[in-house]
C-alpha cells in the first residue's frame, strides 16, 4: 500500500500545506479573495464553466484547511456559511469577514457612535472613507483598550500590489503592539454593507434598465488592421433571488462579473469593480501564450496569442467575451485573410518551393521533434482558416520551415493544400518551444 503523500497529487498538497503554514492569517486570506475573482474571471470571461483548474482549487482547499485548524473562529464562521443555502457571499469574502474579527478588541468612535471592535475593523471603516484626523474627523484617531489605555493608530503606506485581477495599495495599521496590514483596491470592491445598501434599494432601482457596452474590435494577426466594433446588451435590474446572472438581467450578486468584460455608463447604481485585460493576465502569469481554450458544450476554440485570443479564421479578440460570441455566432463566409507569402534566410533564391528545405540542408524528420496542433479542423482550410500549432524549435525562422515541413508530410490533411498556405512564427512560448499559424497565402491574381 503506498503513502498518498507519494503521488503527484500528494505531494503538491504536502508542499502547499507547508507554503500556507508559513503565511500569515492575512496574507491567506487575501488568496482567498483573489482566488474568488479569478474564478469569476474565467467563468465569466474564458466561459470556462468549471471556473478554478485542479491546483487553484488545491490552492484553496489547503488554504481553508490551514485557517479553519489555526483559528476555530474561522472554522465555525466557515462551517455555517456551507449550511446556509441561500447565502450569496463567496469563501474568500466569508473567511475575510471571519479574519477581521480576530484579535484584541478595542473601543473606537465611528460616525458619532462607540464601536467596539478589532484593528481589522478599524481598518475597513477607515477604507470606507472615514477621516482619521482633523476637525471633521468621524473616525476616533485613537483606541481603548480593554483596561482603557488609550493607543493612538499609526497609518503607514507601505506599496502598491497588482495580481491582474485587482490593483491597490497596502497600508500597514499600528496601534501599540497590535500591527497589521490591510489592502486598498483602487476601485471600492462590494463590501457587505454596500451589498445590503443595494439589495435594500431594490424597489428603487428594480426593472430600470441598464445598457452594457461590450467591446468587439478585433485585429488580423497578419495585416494588424483593426476593425472597431462594439455590442449594446440591455440588462434589466432585478432581485438577486429571481436574476439568472448571465442574460438580460443584472442584479448585486452578479454586477461585479458583468464588469469584467462590459463597460457600463454613469449612473450605475451598484459598487464599480475594475476592469482586466488579457494583457494583463498575461503579464502576471495567469494565462499564458500557446494555451488553447475551448468553449463548454462545444469542439470550438481559441488560441491565446500575446496579443489576445486567435479565433480560427484569424481575427484576435482583446475581449474574452467578444471571442467567445464570435465563436458561437460565426460569420456565413470567414473573412478572406491575405497573408504575405514566408521566404527564411537559408531558402534558396530559385529552385526550392516557398518553405521547403534546400537539399543541403534536410530537417530532421518531423518525429524528431514535438508538434501538437492547436486549433481545429486542420483539413477544412474554409472553415480552419488559420491552424495554430506548437513546435519545438530554436528560432522563428527554423519554427516556421518546421510546421511547413510537418504540413507536408502525407499523412497530414494539410498535405493537399501545402502550395496554397504559408507559415507565420506567433509567440516563443517556451524553452525551445514556438506556436505557428500557417493560413492561406495572399490570393494570386
């Protein structure tokens, strides 16, 4: 019998589980939360309806795991939220609620009230707005403590943070011994009273009718022309109980995924959240170029480029959600993509074909090095326009003679089409590793 700590899966909990142990409470938690947004961006902008893959749930499963046997408060907070079935909060926002009511307890004034409550509270009533100093503070610039010492809060800015969903700065909040770190989006995140404050205005806004803005303009790879286009949805305001959260209407539990990939006008009567970009998931490592994303309950797909999402007839979409309508509702006839016929350095002048190999100088045979087609229907050019794929090779120049190599090889369906297509290097994806798109080449007259 062996230890599951011995199996892959096993092993990667062992690691993470020793990661967590050595993170504060705070720092977990805010995983937590962004482990939230991450599933809401690829729900809502990737339409992948599994949300985390297995490691980020891993993630969070060891994450929970660690609080839950650290804190019993935790553990409890957490316990009766899984119990409550109608409650719409998300783990990261219950276990940042738990969080906030650890440590020593203190007596503060808030807004002309005596509050009593932990650093962490302090902290959040100041994020909302509240003034620490001055004449016409509403936020007591000091604490009482339990045995009524008096400690004044020292507020420090420390650095801006950036995890491709949210942006902010950290503040670090001192009173006496009692030091924590708090986080600060740029933009108001839907705080629990802000939440109740919109489900409160429920008949006020109920059935006005909101218009999002969803950006469409895509580019072509080859050309770089871009064409501007953008879609108007009508979204009808709606209790959260009775809102479907994904067509024609928008309520307070939703409003934040809405806005990952819709623009909306002033006035907008629900907290703001900001805006990501596919550019910016790249930058921070959360997606990555030669990854191929396929639609639920579809064979359709696209492929991530650096510049955004590659739909097989070769326009790239910078919006998630404008590829994946693009996919759903293709265009009768793909658009004709004129591509510039690929001549490499070590190509003879005359005598070779376009993307052959001079016969002093023969490729290796395509087993010898990895190719993995990234795009579908490879034989159907009128539908595949431009087929993506994943080859091993040292430079663009050698990627692009290779995939023209492997296209030619007769078992491949490309093969009949070999004198018609060309080869465009995209995105070194890796040690030794390119993604290709071979597309027909530019018409000849």
């Amino acid at each position: 019998m062996t230890n599951s700590s011995d199996s892959p899966d096993g092993q990667a909990r062992t690691e993470l589980t020793e990661y967590a142990d050595s993170k504060s409470t705070s720092e977990l938690g805010y995983t937590l939360e962004f482990l939230d947004q991450l599933e809401d961006f690829k729900r809502v902008f990737l339409q992948e309806a599994g949300g985390l893959g297995a490691s980020e749930r891993l993630t969070r499963e060891v994450i929970l795991d660690t609080l839950c046997q650290r804190h019993p408060e935790i553990a409890a907070a957490y316990q009766a939220w899984k119990q409550d079935a109608a409650s719409a909060e998300k783990t990261g926002e219950v276990v940042a609620a738990a969080i906030r009511t650890l440590g020593p307890r203190y007596t503060y004034t808030d807004n002309g009230e005596v509050v009593c409550g932990t650093l962490a509270e302090y902290a959040l009533a100041w994020q909302r707005g509240q003034a620490v100093t001055g004449p016409d503070a509403t936020l007591s610039p000091e604490l009482t403590t339990t045995d009524g010492h008096r400690v004044a809060v020292e507020i420090d800015e420390l650095d801006s943070y950036d995890n491709g969903i949210t942006s902010g700065v950290v503040y670090r909040f001192t009173a006496g011994d009692n030091v924590i770190e708090h986080h600060i989006p740029d933009t108001p995140t839907a705080t629990p009273d802000a939440v109740g404050a919109a489900d409160a205005g429920k008949n006020e806004h109920d059935g006005q009718v909101l218009i999002a803005h969803l950006d469409e303009s895509f580019t072509y790879f080859d050309t770089g022309e871009r064409v501007q286009a953008t879609r108007d949805v009508r979204l009808r305001i709606v209790a959260p109980a009775v809102c479907g959260h994904d067509n024609g209407t928008i309520c307070a539990t939703c409003a934040p995924s809405w806005q990952l990939d819709h623009d909306f006008d002033d006035p907008f009567p629900f907290p703001r959240t900001r805006k990501v970009t596919i550019r910016e998931l790249l930058d921070t490592g959360a997606l990555k170029p030669g990854q191929t994303l396929t639609m639920p309950d579809s064979s359709l797909s696209a492929v991530i480029t650096a510049e955004g999402l590659m739909l097989p007839d070769g326009r790239v979409f910078d919006n998630p959600s404008a590829a994946a309508n693009a996919i759903m509702n293709p265009s009768p006839t793909p658009p004709r993509i004129p591509l510039a016929e690929l001549t490499t350095p070590d190509e003879p002048a005359t005598g070779t074909p376009p993307g052959r190999s001079p016969l002093a100088l023969p490729e290796t045979p395509s087993q010898s090095w990895k190719v993995e087609r990234l795009s579908h229907d490879p034989g159907c050019p009128d539908r595949d326009r431009v087929v993506v794929v994943a080859i091993d090779a040292s430079n663009a120049e050698q990627a692009q003679r290779r995939t023209l190599e492997w296209a030619r090889h007769p078992s491949n369906p490309l093969s009949a089409h070999i004198d018609h297509i060309t080869a465009k290097a995209i995105d070194h994806i890796g040690p030794h590793r390119w993604t290709v798109a071979l597309a027909p080449k530019t018409d000849q007259r």
